[in-house]
C-alpha cells in the first residue's frame, strides 16, 4: 500500500508528541530528585538541580532504604524463581505426560485464571496471622509456586520446544524423571522463561497493597513501602523521596530496556494463545 | 503430534511394560507443588471468606453468625453504593478511550504508517512497569494545587487565572484518574492489539486494496472484526482489573504537597470498592463485613465478564 509523506509527517508528529507524553513523569521524577525540597516547594523546577549528591546522603543515611532494597531484591527473586521453577514442572506434567485427570486438572488451572485476586485476600490475612507468618517474608514468596498464568503460558511452551524423541532417549539411557526435567528440560526452556520471570519480577517488585497489610516491622518494609514512608521516617523531604523513586524504579528500567522485546513478546504469548 | 499421542497413550494404558508406573506417577510428583500450594493459600482463602462473610466479628470478640446480614447492610451502605458506582464510572472513563488510542496507535504502527515501530512501542509501553507509588506521589505532584506543575504552566500560559483544584474538587477526580490510568495501561493494551493484527493474513489486505479499498475501509471491514477475540480478551481483563481498582486512587490522594485529600479523595469521590474493602476491614475491623464486600466484588466482575463476553460474541 502506498504511504504518502502527506500522512506519514502528521502521524510522526502526533506519535512523537504521544512518546514525549508516555516519558515525560519519567524524566521529571529523575528532575525533581536532583532538587532540596525547598526548591521544589517554590517552583516545582523543571530543568535538573544541584542536590543530587544532597538528596543521596540522606537517603542512605538512615538504612531504611537500604535494607528496602536488600528486602525486595530478596523477596522478588526468590519468588520469581519459584514461579519459574514450579511453572515449568507442571507446566511440563500436562504438556508432555498423560494422567487420569489430566483434563480436569487443567481446567481447574484456568479456571482459577479468572478468578479476583482480592476475593481471598480477608481469609488469607487471617490464615497468615495464624500460620505466625505475620511481618515475614513467606506469605509473599510461597504463593510464588502455584502461578496459574506461568503454568499455562510453559505448557504452550514446553508442548512446542521440546521433542518427544528426546524424552524417549533419555528413559532409554535409564535417567530418572526428575533428573530428566532437570537436567534436559530447565536448560532447553530457559531461554523462554527469561519472558515469564521478567513479568513475575515486576510484579513482585511493585507489590504494595500486600506488603502494606503483612509486613509491621519498618526493617522488614520492601521498597515501596520506605519510599511511601520516607516522609515518616524523616520529615517529608521530598527531593530525596522522589529520589527515591528513581533508584527504585532503576532496575525495572535497565531490565526492561535490556529486554523490551522479549517482555513485551512475553505478555503479548499469555494472551493471543489464551 | 500424532507421535506424542501415542506416547501419551501408551503412558496413560500402561501399554508399555518396561516403564508403566514410573510414567504414570511422575506427572502427579510434579503437579504437586502447585496443587498443594494453590490449595492453602489459593483456594482455602476463598472458602474461608465464603464463610466469613456470613459472620460479625472484629478480630478479638467471638465469632457472631449473621447470616445474609452483611449483604443485606451492604446494600443499604451508602459509602458501598458510592464506592461501586464510583469504580463503575472509572471503568467506562477508562476503558473506551484507552481502547480506541490503543486501537488507532496500534493501527499505525501495524501498517507501517509511520518509520521505527519498535522505537514508539518501547516508549508508550513504558509507563506499564511504573509502580503505584510513582503513580501516586508523581501524578500528585503533577496536579498540585499550589505546587503543581500543570497548573504553574497553565497560569504562566494565561489559560487560568487561579490554578485549578485538580486533587480537591470531586469533579476532577475521575477523569484524571482516567487520565492516569491511561497513562499506564495504553501500552499494555497497544501491544495486544497489534499482536491480535499481526495474525491476519497480509494477503487479505492487498487483495482489498485491489478492490480500491481506502485504509479506512480496510480498517472497518478487516482489522476491527478480525481482532475480535483478542478485543473480547482485552476488554474482559479491563474489566476484571478495572473493578479491583486500588492502589492508584489511594496513593494518588495521599501524597499531595497541598496535604491529604483523606481517604477516598474529595467526597470519596475516587472510593473503589476495593478501598473500600480494605478500610472495613483494616480501620473498622469488620472482618465479616469485608469479606462479603469480596464475594460482592467477584459476582459483580463475573456478571459483567459474561455480559461482556455474551456481547462481543453477538456483533459481527
């Protein structure tokens, strides 16, 4: 079809001005953090400031953020590497193993794919506070293993990427089947769950509402919650709270830019099969 | 595929003497962890709350059995009645204009309208992996009253003489809600809708425009009901998403420089009904109360994902 320049220079113009609007928040979040709060207070200053050094050594001086950040590096990584793990073991079970209640067990698993996140959430407080598991880490990373859409999404996967002939070989060769997901399975389809963790990453790194509601202890606050804090915890400052932001904000960035293609790939896979 | 059948089978039947138990078992030593973990803290949960919702209870006096009680009150609540129309109209502020950018963006890209597709795809994707407190804190800076950016620009502009009271007239809190949310989720939806138009044939395309088709045309008659699966898959996620609406209303209220708007904004006029739930339960200590406020929320969001579905099923 021919693309005329007369519709091709208004679309860019229009697109350009949508792209500058999408990144815009990001740039002035990074411009306010270089700000002491009083600036921020008398002009909300567009262009870059001079406390960005400022703003870091009271950001790091009292250890809250620190320790958030060990915190959520902690929590999200563990937890994505569990729903990387146990999504591609079940994942695996129903693409490449007969069983009775094959059908069923799978339906199920879609099934819970609809279902509200918040429905259980009063129960399962509750539960928690009862398992002693109140202010720990757990109740944010088990849950991690039974991840619906990670199961689903490394079926399709393992269903397509891995032969059958290979599977034969290796029974043949007398190895046992755990070994054989393990040694043959996980390294064929890492590549693929690069996609899934990155969306399990992110999830687990910008949880708040959980976190909110769990975790009493100030030492055991993951990042979003100091950076929600910063403002108890000192008086609101809000160059370094903004600073904040950016740093807590960084990782997801660079992982995304590194992997754009791949994530979005990731997330488009999960729908136009499903 | 015809090979993995007979595999599959001969596991399943047992057929194959050498190795039958061991194939037959190993899958269930698999599913386990899943199972046993979705069990405790997916599916006990929701039982829990099923039977919760039939109680009174604050958390330290005994257990009271209500019956329909809690759904009863919650029908004559007003601040619930608020809280459920205010996520219905942030839904129908929200969906359709984030739907109709995404489709006309994606449409353009997809064409190849414009040079360097991957470049605006990465950048309009980007907001999506911001976290709500970014959301918060930047959107209440943005829209400050004394402070803000958008109204010290407006002024400067001569547009207004006074800045305007974004964050504390209820008027504004919706549409700029919708605003935010849009931010958010515009790219989200865009790459979904362009992988929805990679599957059509490009062939249909060209034997239309042959037919002297205008873009346009194609657009109508080809993209739109082509997309319809992907399009019902987008609009019943929206809506499953759009009624557990939280953290952005509450974080973008809480953080102005200008002070807190309380708890729900101006007039509670951003009150989702998950705000809702949660501040039952967590400031008013109504267990049972918060926990039908649940089952509430998740027969609502099934009656519209079917309606929705029952509807797009219909058209085309």
């Amino acid at each position: 079809m021919q693309i005329t320049r007369a519709v091709r220079w208004p679309l860019t113009v229009v697109l350009l001005l949508l792209s500058l609007l999408t990144i815009f928040p990001f740039y002035w979040t990074f411009s306010l953090s270089t700000h002491s709060t009083e600036e921020i207070y008398s002009s909300m200053p567009f262009a870059p400031g001079s406390h960005l050094i400022d703003n870091f050594h009271k950001l790091v001086e009292g250890n809250w953020f620190v320790s958030g950040y060990v915190n959520s590096i902690f929590v999200a990584v563990l937890s994505t590497v569990l729903t990387v793990f146990f999504s591609a073991m079940t994942g695996y079970a129903f693409a490449k193993f007969r069983f009775r209640g094959e059908k069923v067990l799978f339906t199920f698993i879609l099934a819970t794919m609809m279902i509200p996140g918040q429905l259980g959430l009063v129960a399962f407080l509750w539960q928690v506070g009862h398992m002693g598991w109140m202010n720990t880490f757990y109740p944010l990373i088990v849950p991690a293993i039974a991840n619906a859409f990670g199961v689903f999404w490394m079926k399709q996967y393992i269903e397509e990427a891995i032969p059958d002939e290979m599977l034969e070989s290796a029974r043949i060769d007398g190895c046992s089947e755990l070994l054989l997901f393990l040694r043959m399975i996980i390294p064929v389809v890492l590549p693929a769950t690069m996609s899934l963790g990155l969306i399990a990453f992110i999830g687990s790194w910008n949880n708040y509402l959980l976190p909110s509601v769990l975790l009493n202890d100030p030492g055991k606050y993951t990042l979003p919650l100091v950076i929600n804090n910063l403002g108890t915890f000192y008086t609101r400052d809000y160059g370094t709270q903004f600073l904040g932001l950016v740093l807590g904000t960084l990782p997801l960035l660079i992982l995304f830019i590194v992997t754009s293609r791949r994530l979005i790939d990731g997330i488009v896979a999960g729908a136009v099969k499903g | 595929m015809a090979a993995t059948d007979l595999v599959k089978e001969a596991a399943a039947v047992g057929t194959d003497r050498r190795r039958p138990r061991r194939l037959r078992l190993a899958p269930y030593g698999f599913i386990s962890p899943f199972y046993v973990v979705f069990i405790v803290f997916g599916l006990l949960p929701i039982v829990f709350t099923f039977i919760l919702s039939f109680v009174d209870w604050d958390g330290i006096k005994e257990i009271r059995w209500v019956g329909i009680s809690n759904y009863i009150h919650l029908f004559q609540d007003k601040t619930f009645l608020i809280a459920l129309k205010n996520t219905a109209l942030l839904i129908l502020f929200t969906l359709p204009s984030q739907i109709l950018l995404a489709l006309i963006i994606a449409y353009i890209l997809h064409m190849g309208l414009v040079r360097h597709k991957d470049f605006y795809q990465t950048l309009i994707f980007l907001p999506y992996i911001t976290t709500p407190i970014a959301i918060g804190m930047l959107f209440s800076a943005l829209f400050d009253w004394k402070y803000g950016l958008v109204n010290s620009v407006l002024t400067h502009l001569h547009l207004v003489a006074d800045g305007i009271p974004w964050l504390q007239s209820p008027g504004y809190s919706k549409p700029l809600l919708a605003f935010i949310l849009d931010w958010k989720y515009l790219g989200y939806t865009m790459v979904l809708l362009m992988a929805g138009m990679k599957t059509i044939p490009k062939d249909i395309y060209e034997s239309a425009a042959i037919d002297g088709a205008s873009m346009l045309d194609s657009f109508w008659r080809i993209t739109l009901p082509l997309l319809k699966n992907i399009m019902t898959f987008v609009v019943i996620t929206s809506i499953i998403g759009g009624f557990q609406i939280f953290e952005e209303p509450l974080l973008l209220y809480s953080s102005g420089a200008s002070g807190d708007q309380g708890y729900g904004g101006p007039n509670q006029s951003a009150l989702t009904i998950v705000m809702y739930l949660y501040q039952s339960a967590y400031k008013f200590y109504r267990w049972g109360y918060a926990a039908a406020i649940g089952y509430v929320l998740a027969f609502i969001i099934l009656g519209c994902s079917l309606i929705s579905m029952r509807l797009m099923s219909r058209r085309g």
